[in-house]
C-alpha cells in the first residue's frame, strides 16, 4: 500500500490518527499485511481480553474504537 493511501485511511480527528499521520508524514516505516482467513469473532475475544487488561492498569486506550 502506497503511504499517500494509508495516510487518507488514517485520516481522522482523534489523538491517535494524529500521532499516526504524523509519524507516517515524517517518513515512518510501516507495514500492512494482508487480510488473512482469521475470523472477526476470535478477534474481538483477543481484543476484549485486551481491553479488560488496559482499564485495569487505568492506561490510555487512544482511538481504541477506531482501530476496532
């Protein structure tokens, strides 16, 4: 994927698409795999687990929804 069009995906308002613009506008490498045959259902198990561990240790979850 070229960065221009991952720049235009990332667009948004919130803190973590700013630090993602940013960060890609000042020449970051990045990589993005292709969809595999995972299911969405055993991610958002992942992802819940994920979450339940972040609010637990009271850190930022910035743009969590997003990224979801």
């Amino acid at each position: 994927m070229e960065r221009h069009e991952l720049m235009r995906l990332l667009a948004g308002d919130d803190e973590a698409s700013k630090g993602a613009l940013a960060a890609l506008a000042d020449g970051a490498d990045y990589v993005v795999w292709e969809a595999g045959t995972r299911l969405s259902d055993s991610h958002a198990g992942t992802f819940a687990i994920r979450l339940r561990s972040v609010r637990r240790k009271g850190a930022e979850n910035l743009g969590w929804e997003r990224a979801l």
